[in-house]
DNA sequence: AAGCGCCTCAACCGCTGGTAT
DNA sequence: CATACCAGCGGTTGAGGCGCT
C-alpha cells in the first residue's frame, strides 16, 4: 500500500507519512460503515480522525458515497438510466453531480466512468467529437433509438397498447411549464423509479405517446417534430431534441453500420 | 502458460465555493 | 474584510481484470 506523500488537507508531515492510499480493505470498509451507523455522516475530516481510519476526510466521503452507502446501486446501468443520461447530458454537459441527483442510487462517479468508457469510446469510433452537435444528433439517430427499444422491451410498465400510453399521458397533465416544471417532472420520476418502475424524462415521455414510434425505420426525428413540447423547455441550453434531420445524411453514409455497434454498450 | 494491450472503475488530485472565525 | 477550513465537484490516474495472440 502506498503511503500519501501530497495532501492539501491540513495534516503534519507525520500525518501525511501514516495516511492509507489505495483500494480499501474489508477492515476499513467495516470500521467506516460502524463509524457512520453510530455516529452519521458528515464532517469528513474529523470522522476520519476519530474513527481510527487512516484516511482523508476526503478519501472516507468518496468510498462511503460512491461504494458503502445502502442506497448505492451496483452493476450495469439499464437503458432507461442510459437514457435519461444522454438526455440530461445534453442539457448540461458533464454536471455530473446535477444528473447523478436524477439517477437514485448512482453516483456522479459512475455516470462519468459511463460516459468516458461507453459514449466517448463511441464518439472515437465515429471520429468524432463527443461534445459536437454531429455526435449529438448521432446519438439521436442511432443510440436512443435502440435505447427505447430496450426500454419498451424491459419496462415492467411499458406497453405497445396505444390505449395504456394514453391514459398515460393524460396522468401527465397538467403539464409542467418550464425548465423547472420539467425538472420537478424528472425529480418525482426518478424517485417512483424503485417502487414503479422507471419513468422517461417529461420531454421523451410526451413524445414517444403523442407518435407511433418506429425503430426499425429510424423514425426518431417524430420526436423533434413535436415541437410544443420541446419548447415548452424553455431552455436555451443545447438538446438532443433541438436538431432537426438535416445533418443526418454523413451519418447514413455507412457509418452507422460499420460503427453504431450498441450491443457493446450494455 | 506467458506476454501484451485494452478496458473498467475505484480512488486520487486540484480546484472552487460556501461558511465560520 | 481577510483568512482558514471544509465539502463537493470534475478531471485524471492506475491497478486489476480480461481477451487475444
């Protein structure tokens, strides 16, 4: 185990020589799940003095929340969690921490080890920028897409029945107005994920009941079509939803089949 | 079986903003 | 107001696992 050497905690130089780097053993997971049983969370850098760890606050904070703490999720994300990802995400960018709080149980760290590893490996593939609106709009050409199928596939609540969509959507009225209307939409959504299964983001939700939406024929630019809704957004942050079909040629141009590999993506 | 390269993800680092003194 | 301290964030790293040769 190495030994820390540069901290910028307030810690003496015999402090920085005892302090433990480096994955945590069974002994310090226990202690550190005992400490914060009796005594809660908080205050990190006196926890971590009086717990008898030899560890940073900061290093105790980061293994409790993105490991120990009961309500963390383990293992692969599912679509819908993909999903709501690449949406928020193109809302905001890597505020990871701003999507980790729509996703209950994720942390911010696995969002962004997601992102790096899959979506940006993804980008690579297609040579291009992660960040562009080329991969943007091939995002919505190619991965939602599959990833909606995936979710109509693994809802427990998901039905092809236009009926059930309908009484769906009508459960969503009145709809939320706004950026924050939205948002407020996701938060309640995500916190009936557990219990009722997932709901989409409002903006994906509406379209996907106000059309008939065909995969197979890469039908997804209907979504874009819905236009009220989109706006009702009100946001001047990029979407995945902003883009219209017109940049869409270069992708059809054989680089979906030869790249666009989803299955490495679950 | 050994060596190699790639991938994943837990953990670390530096920085920033908020709060207490 | 200035300073110190702390929590949290986003970027980065590197150990270990895995597949391929």
């Amino acid at each position: 185990m190495r030994v820390a050497k540069k901290m910028t905690d307030s810690c003496n130089e015999q402090e920085l020589d005892e302090l433990r780097r480096g994955p945590w053993t069974l002994d310090e997971d226990n202690l550190l799940i005992h400490y914060i049983t009796c005594h809660g969370e908080g205050r990190w850098n006196s926890l971590a003095k009086s717990s008898g760890l030899k560890r940073t606050g900061k290093s105790c904070r980061l293994r409790w929340l993105n490991y120990l703490k009961p309500d963390v999720k383990h293992g692969n994300l599912t679509p819908q969690e993909q999903l709501l990802i690449l949406e928020l995400h193109s809302k905001w960018g890597n505020r990871w921490s701003k999507i980790a709080q729509h996703l209950p149980g994720r942390t911010d760290n696995e969002i962004k080890n997601y992102w790096r590893t899959k979506v940006q490996k993804q980008a690579r593939h297609l040579k291009i920028d992660s960040n562009s609106k080329r991969f943007v709009e091939a995002l919505r050409q190619f991965w939602l897409p599959r990833l909606f199928e995936k979710v109509e596939h693994t809802s427990p609540s998901s039905s092809t029945s236009t009926s059930t969509m309908e009484v769906d959507q009508k459960n969503l009225n009145p709809q939320p107005q706004g950026k924050e209307g939205m948002m407020e939409n996701m938060n309640s959504s995500s916190s009936n994920s557990e219990s009722s299964g997932f709901k989409l983001p409002y903006v994906y939700e509406t379209s996907l009941h106000s059309h008939s939406y065909n995969v197979d024929n890469n039908n997804f630019d209907k979504i874009s079509l819905n236009q009220p809704d989109v706006q009702e957004l009100g946001s001047s942050d990029m979407s995945i939803l902003d883009f219209q079909l017109t940049d869409a040629e270069w992708i059809s141009n054989g680089l979906a089949d030869t790249f666009w590999n989803m299955d490495q993506l679950w």
